[in-house]
C-alpha cells in the first residue's frame, strides 16, 4: 500500500547520488564490521587456549 | 456535539509546508493538529512505541492529548499539545556547536526511526529547538513507515540546512552561520562546493555529500526519478547501505570543528578594564537589581561568555543569553554544555541588525522584537558598542530597548572609560551627546529611571529602569 507522505522535493539528482554514495561508504563500515568480528573471534580463541586448565566439572582449579 | 471554532484560531504562518497537520494557537495555548490523511502513520508511529522511546530518550518534544474540539478544521482527526519551548530560536541565531549538535540529533532521531521501520520524511534545522541547554526534534509528525529500498527524501534538505553551512564555517569563515539568514531552506550545495576549499574534497564525507551530490544535483536536475510519486523504479537503497549513509553523515557532521577564538570580542572579558573591585560592585548590582525587578525570563543583551546571565541564572530565571560575536557565544555554549546547565540559551545576534521577520509573507520566521518575552533586560557594556561603534543615536536605542522587555539594567560606559576610548581611538568623536545627562534625556520618553549606582572603582554607572506605559 502507498503511504509515502514526505512533502519535501528530494531531487532527483540527490536521489541518484545517495544511491552511489551509501553503497561507497558502506563498503568500509562493511569491513570494518568484518575486522571488528574478526579480530574478537582470534581475541576469543586466543583467551579460551590461554586460560587455566578445568577440572571434568568445568572448574578451573 | 463538537464545535469547530476556525475563527479565532491563530495558525502558526511558519507551519504549512507538510500536509499532515500544522501548528496554531488558541487562546495562547499551542496545537499541533493532525490531518486525516496522516491517520494511518500516526498511529502505526504510536504504536511502533518509537514515539515513546525518543520522548524518553529527550528527542522528541512530549505532548498531550487535547480535545478534537479544539481543531481548527473539519480534516483534523486529532490535536496535540506539544510542551512548550520558552523561547524559539532559529538557526542563523545559533552558534556553530548548537548548529552541529542539532544536526546530530537529527540523524540519531532518523536512525532509531531506521531500527523500527520508519524514517524522518523531513530534516529541517527549523523542525530543532533548543530546550533545557539540549536540542530536540519538535515536529511529532515528522515520520512515516519506510518503504522497503526507497532512499532517503530528506537526505537533500539534510545537507543543504546542516551539513553544507556547517562545512562553510568550519572551512571557510564562521560568519556563513548567517547565511542561513538569507537562504531559509539551506544553502545551496552548488554555492557550498564551489566556496570551499579544494583540501575539502580529501575529506570522502564533504567530498560525497557536499561535492559530488552538487554535481550529481546539477547533472540530474531535469531527470525524473519516480520517487515523488512513490514509484518502485527509482534508485533503490538497502537497508545496511542506509544504515551506513546515515553512519557516514553522521561522521562527517562530527569530525567539523571550529576553534572559538581570535574574533573580536572572544576574549573581552579577558580584556575588560575592570578591576576586582568594579568587578565585585557590578556582579552585586545587577544581581540585587534582577531580583528587584521579579519575573521570569531575562534577556542578557551583549552576554559575552555569560558572566552576568549566570548571576540572573543563579536567581531562578530563564536566561537568553544574545551576542554578536560567535566565537563568545561558541564558548558560552561549550561551558554551559560542559556544565550540563539547561537554564542559559546562548544565541549570536546582532543587535544593530537583529533578525527580522523573514520567509512567507514576512510571517514565517518571525523577528526578535516579534519573540520578545522577556521580564528584564541586560544590557552591560553594550551602549558603547552600540552607540559609539555603530553610531545608533541613544534615543534609538531607547525605543528598541522598549519593544523588547518592560524592565531593564544597563550600564553606562562614560568616554573617560579605557574601551570607549579604544572605539574612539580611529575616529572622530561625532558623539556630543555620549554623557551620562544625554542617556538620562535620551531614554526619559520611554523610561523611568528607578535607581542609578556607581560601580565602584569605575566610572561606570548601573541603571534600573522601568518601560513607560
């Protein structure tokens, strides 16, 4: 169902650019996303081969 | 039975652009009415719970529910009563932080409206006010459901009201803040790219939003894109790539700075020639008259960074806290923000040429004189400025005094006095009136004087003054 109510004339050259530029700046938030999930998984496996041996319960001794 | 009362109700000339409803007043009471073919997205913004969660988050302006009787015409399905804002401001009166920080809410309103499904339909820097020393969004009928790829509409207003001006005064010279005196819906992105620096185009946020979009704006103009009409074959946006545009504005708003200093009067007070002593005597004075005096709201004409506001402040009242240099005002405001005060609002006006009554019909943004709601007037260390550095004749500045508050404390700066000897360092002395006698004879049509006092250790004179009736 149409429900588009903005009043204001969004131009159409805007439009065009706003297309082009959010799939540019998208790209290195995208990565830096990636790099963020990235580094904590190492961060995780790193920390889980560093930590203290447990017992069969699961407690570190 | 409901009775619509249409004539006696004063419509906001300002609120007409956006056909869901607009602002009026009844009996001085403010209205938002609602059109009904806004009904649909009302209710799905109220029952999103979006409305609520910026309300709490101190967004968006909170209203009440008022009586459909109240309307003003037959199309309204419901009226609300927004909280009143004390004074309202406009953006060529705000300093360059206030600026940028009412541009960030605007984007952080549009992205949690983003999480929830909806989008601000408009980004007016007209639709910010500035309440308890934060800006917030004051429009509740700024939003409607987004549509799934559409891109931004408002994106265009965005960055010619905020992003665009913001740019001009970091980059370029902090006095294009007034531009926005004369450009009402934003400052042209063509004249934007065109005045800033090339180093400008380094930055990728002023390079895509200000650059590129100027150019893009140029190329496209005369190409119909389908997006007015809601049609599904214009360009298409997803939902991360508007999460991430919006990331990116917002970055690009953030990283703008302007260092407040080297103006004219940033640093007056570091410079003023008052000793300890006159310091003490005029800080005593203009808080025994303030109190005197009784009200609510006060005016500090010629604020600088706040000194005497934050006296009127600290006795209960609501101060507004004008200036003309924005560099004095920027401070104020950073101070008072730093502070995590509320009851100062810092504005930069000239008052030799204040804001006048702009837009539609002269109607739409109204003047100073035209907001003046003040119980008292400031004006300490101003009539030099004014009279002497801008040649305004005393009887002048009597009369606009008196269009603007019904009390009043100013300060007379004799020419004995080091700062006005400084105005008249360069020039000639065309003053013959300038005398504490002249002011008396000048100001006795419209005022009565209640009391003069020296500061001490000055040659100073503080006035009461009350507004002739």
């Amino acid at each position: 169902m149409e429900h588009l109510l903005a009043y204001i004339d969004a131009g159409s050259g805007s439009l065009i650019i706003q297309a082009l530029i959010a799939s540019i700046v998208a790209i290195p938030i995208l990565l830096r996303g990636q790099i963020a999930r990235g580094v904590s998984g190492v961060r995780r496996l790193a920390g889980r081969n560093n930590a203290p041996p447990t017992d069969e319960a699961g407690h570190r001794g | 039975m409901s009775t619509h009362r249409s004539d006696i109700v004063e419509r906001d000339p300002g609120s007409y652009r956006d056909p869901s409803g607009y602002v009026f007043r009844r009996d001085g009471v403010l209205y938002r009415s609602i059109d009904g073919s806004y009904i649909e997205e009302w209710q799905a913004f109220l029952d999103s719970g979006l409305h609520d969660r910026l309300v709490e988050h101190g967004w968006l302006i909170p209203f009440e529910p008022a009586p459909l009787d109240l309307a003003a015409d037959r199309a309204s399905i419901a009226v609300l009563r927004p909280e009143p804002v004390e004074f309202v401001s406009y953006p060529y009166e705000w300093t360059f932080g206030q600026l940028k920080d009412a541009a960030l809410v605007t984007l952080d309103v549009h992205r949690a409206a983003l999480d929830e499904g909806f989008i601000l339909k408009d980004a007016t820097a007209y639709n910010v006010q500035f309440r308890s020393g934060r800006p917030i969004l004051i429009d509740s009928l700024s939003f409607e459901r987004a549509r799934e790829g559409a891109p931004w509409v408002a994106y265009r207003q965005f960055c010619e009201q905020f992003l665009a001006p913001l740019a001009l005064m970091a980059y370029r010279d902090i006095r294009f803040g007034t531009w926005l005196r004369e450009f009402l819906e934003g400052i042209p992105l063509d004249l934007a790219s065109g005045l800033l620096p090339r180093r400008t185009m380094l930055r990728l946020g002023l390079l895509t939003h200000v650059h590129l979009h100027a150019r893009a704006q140029r190329r496209y103009a005369a190409r119909p894109t389908g997006a007015g009409q809601g049609e599904q074959s214009g360009p298409r946006i997803s939902a991360s790539r508007q999460a991430a545009l919006i990331e990116s504005l917002r970055s690009a708003v953030a990283k703008l700075d302007w260092e407040p200093a080297g103006t004219e009067w940033a640093d007056y007070a570091d410079r003023t020639s008052y000793g300890d002593v006159a310091t003490r005597s005029k800080e005593e004075l203009v808080a025994r008259f303030v109190a005197e005096i009784g009200g609510r709201r006060v005016w500090d004409l010629g604020a600088n960074t706040g000194r005497y506001s934050r006296i009127a402040a600290s006795l209960g009242r609501s101060v507004v806290a004008f200036d003309i240099d924005p560099a004095a005002a920027e401070r104020h405001y950073r101070a008072l923000a730093a502070e995590g005060r509320g009851d100062i609002l810092p504005l930069v006006i000239d008052l030799a040429n204040p804001s006048p009554d702009l837009g539609w019909a002269h109607a739409e943004r109204r003047s100073l004189a035209g907001r003046a709601n003040a119980d008292a007037l400031l004006a300490l260390a101003l009539i030099h400025h004014l009279v002497i550095g801008r040649n305004v004749p005393m009887s002048f500045l009597s009369s606009y005094l008196a269009q603007l508050g019904p009390d009043l404390v100013i300060e007379f700066v004799p020419k004995t006095d080091p700062m006005v000897q400084l105005l008249l360092a360069s020039r000639r002395d065309v003053f013959p009136d300038y005398s504490l006698a002249g002011f008396r004879a000048a100001f006795a049509r419209r005022w009565e004087i209640l009391e003069e006092a020296p500061v001490e250790g000055s040659a100073r004179v503080l006035l009461r003054l009350s507004r002739r009736s």
